[in-house]
C-alpha cells in the first residue's frame, strides 16, 4: 500500500466499533478520504496480528469485481474465500456498486463469524430497504474532508508561511484530501475538484435520479453556494429561479418549491450540503418553515463561483458548522425572539450557543452579535467566535474567542 495519511479521530472511531455486532458503514462525499480509512483500518488489524486470510478486503468499483453486480454471485464468492474458524474482518469499499448488497451482508452476519464494514458514497446506500433488513444492526460513521487541524499535517506549507495564510489557503482550496498533490496550484486543484464534482453529480444524482434536469441542478447548487448561510426555503428559491424563467410556474408558485424540495434532496443524498432547521431557543421547539444551507468544503464553493473574499463571514460559518458537526454535536439555527444565533450545537449532556463574524471590533457589530446571547435565559456556554486577536475574551460571561484557536483545540 501507498504511504498513507493518518486520520487518527475516524481510526478510532473504527477500533471502538470493532467486534461490535453491528454493521459499520463509513458515508461521505467521492474523494473525502474513505477508501484510505479502510486501508488504515486494514494496517491497524495486521499490525494487531490479525492473518492476512482473516481479512478480506475489496473495493466493489474495481472491474476485477465486474460479475459480482447482484446480492447472490457476491455472497457466493464472499462466503468461498472466508476461512472455516477464527473471526473474519470483511472490508468492503462502495458497496453500492452490488445490486441489493444488504441481503448479502445481512447474510454473511448470520451465517458466518465475521465483522463487516463498508463505505459509499452516498446515502442512498442506508435508503429504506437497507434500514428495514438491517434496522439496528448498522452504525454511520460519518467521514467529512479535512478539518483545519487535519489540513495543517496533511499540507506541506514553507517554514515562512505563518498561521493566519494557512487558514486563508484552508479557505480558498478547502480539504478534499487530494489537493494535497497540488501543492495549492489553483488551475489544477480546481481541475481536480471539478472532476469530482462531476463524478458527484453524474453517478450519485444523475444516475439515481434520471427524470431530473441537469442544467436545473446545476442552477440550484449555483444558487445555494451563493446564498451560503442565508436562511431560505425552498419557496423563495423557486421564486428566484421561476422569476428567471428556469421553473415553470404553477398557481401559487407551490410547484416551484416542491421542485427545489426535491433537488435540495439530492444533494443532500450525495453529501454536497447539509440542510439546518431552526430551533425555538425560548419556545424550545423545531420550527418548521425556513433554514440554511452549508456546503461540504469551500473548495467546491470557490471552484465554482471563484474564490471571493468578500463573502468571508459566510464563508467562516460555513467553516464552523463542519467542525461542529465533526465534533459530534446535532446543530440548528437559533431563533431567539425576532433574533437569530448562529448555531445552537447540542449533545446528550452538553449545549452551545455560538455566533460567528469576521470581527468585534466595532461597537454596533460587537452590539449586534452579543444581543441574541444575552437574550439566552440558560446557563449553556455561549460563544462569540472571530478572527479578532483580542485582549477581551468575555463580554458579561459571553466568551469571545480566535476562530483558528477554537478550530485546533
């Protein structure tokens, strides 16, 4: 195997699953770095003295596989090279290539001494067949592109390079794993992001979803990478596209929205954008109507829009909400009265509040982001995250942090 890059936080999150009579499944966007995890994974069971004919490893893409297309011909060549005693560890990478794989994977679990785990690259994999055969059999891992922490070990930066132009690189290029080839050369990392993107949105949407417009995507995606951490809704985004003539309208506009439903769905499906509801702080209940969209990684925003500075408050919220989620918080937007905070990020025992800007460093914004928290009756932390370096760490309990300090923590 090829020198790889470790990803300590996911391989742990594999070794305390292991031998778990559960089904682990690694889900991400192409390219953010699952196959390796499994070949990581691989290592750490050799290095732990596990026989090579214990592990049975295969990537399903491979055209070695080409006849094992249906549930029946992959068990039956599964199942003939799995040793008589001993447990067995069944590696297997986009799974989703093999028609009905979780008939044979639920089988293999029965009939067979084994621990399994698989990845694809998008959610249909755990569609409902799936969670019906397998319903609380399965774990997700979810896998998403570098963190800023991940970046700076993954990256080769000159010694001169300090750390504020690391996070400016982080981003405008983002943390698809492989643009650390390019060395931050912008026409050929873009090359490569627009690759995977296209594999993205020809395989993953196109291909499942064949009644859907390509050109009508393609605007939807342009669409929300420009409105990144605006709250919309599927209505007023089809009334921007109908006013452009790009959705037929129907009385009412109703269609336009159940359209831009649909389509938001799809790329949620592929893992290009997380779609975040809106939580009542005070009334504590979900709202329904009206939230924001994130994209997985910046790279993919810039590669297709250019890269503007302009934009850079949505951009670090965007930044914030990926973190957020790798640290295993269930996040929303908060409404507090007529106000709105940022994100409200909860665990089972745990709650933050945090708002994101650029800089406090006037009074009317330092007035404006302060505001909402204030108006917060609990005693969970709150946090104002930015790029000031600021002596002032806390506004009446409020705490005010550095962005790149709370990202490497």
């Amino acid at each position: 195997m090829s020198e790889l890059i470790n990803r300590p936080e996911y391989v742990s999150q594999l070794i305390q699953h292991r031998d778990v009579d559960l089904v682990k499944i690694v889900t991400g966007i192409r390219r953010c770095g699952k196959s390796s995890l499994l070949d990581l994974f691989h290592q750490y069971l050799s290095d732990d003295g596990v026989a090579e004919d214990h592990i049975i490893h295969m990537n399903l893409e491979s055209l070695r596989y080409r006849k094992l297309s249906d549930c029946f011909a992959f068990y039956d060549y599964v199942s003939g090279l799995i040793p008589k005693s001993g447990k067995t560890y069944l590696i297997f990478d986009e799974l989703q290539a093999v028609e009905h794989w979780e008939k044979a994977v639920e089988s293999f679990r029965l009939d067979f001494d084994v621990d399994i785990y698989i990845t694809g690259s998008n959610a249909y994999l755990l569609s409902t067949e799936f969670s019906t055969l397998l319903s609380g059999r399965y774990v997700e891992i979810r896998m998403l592109p570098l963190s800023f922490k991940e970046f700076l070990t993954f990256c080769e930066f000159d010694p001169a390079v300090g750390m504020e132009e690391k996070f400016q690189r982080y981003l405008q290029f983002g943390g698809m794993p492989v643009l650390r080839e390019y060395r931050f050369n912008e026409a050929r990392s873009n090359q490569a992001l627009e690759g995977i993107y296209a594999t993205v949105v020809l395989r993953d949407i196109l291909q499942r979803n064949p009644q859907a417009d390509q050109s009508l995507l393609q605007k939807i995606v342009l669409f929300l990478c420009s409105n990144i951490g605006s709250i919309t809704s599927p209505n007023s985004i089809g009334n921007v596209l109908s006013g452009e003539g790009d959705i037929p309208r129907k009385k009412g506009g109703l269609i336009a929205g159940k359209t831009v439903e649909k389509y938001i769905s799809m790329l949620r499906s592929a893992f290009i954008f997380y779609s975040v509801g809106r939580y009542d702080v005070k009334g504590k209940q979900l709202l329904k109507t009206l939230g924001k969209n994130y994209i997985i990684d910046m790279g993919f925003r810039n590669m297709l829009l250019g890269y503007r500075d302009a934009d850079r408050g949505h951009i670090l919220e965007n930044i914030v909400f990926l973190e957020l989620i790798r640290r295993d918080y269930r996040v929303y937007i908060g409404k507090v009265g007529e106000t709105e905070v940022d994100f409200v990020a909860e665990k089972p025992n745990d709650k933050l509040y945090i708002q994101v800007t650029e800089t406090m460093a006037s009074p009317e914004t330092r007035e404006r982001e302060l505001r909402p928290l204030r108006m917060i009756p609990d005693n969970y932390e709150k946090i104002v995250l930015s790029m000031d370096r600021s002596y002032i760490n806390s506004y009446d309990g409020i705490k005010s942090l550095y962005l790149i300090d709370w990202l490497l923590a």
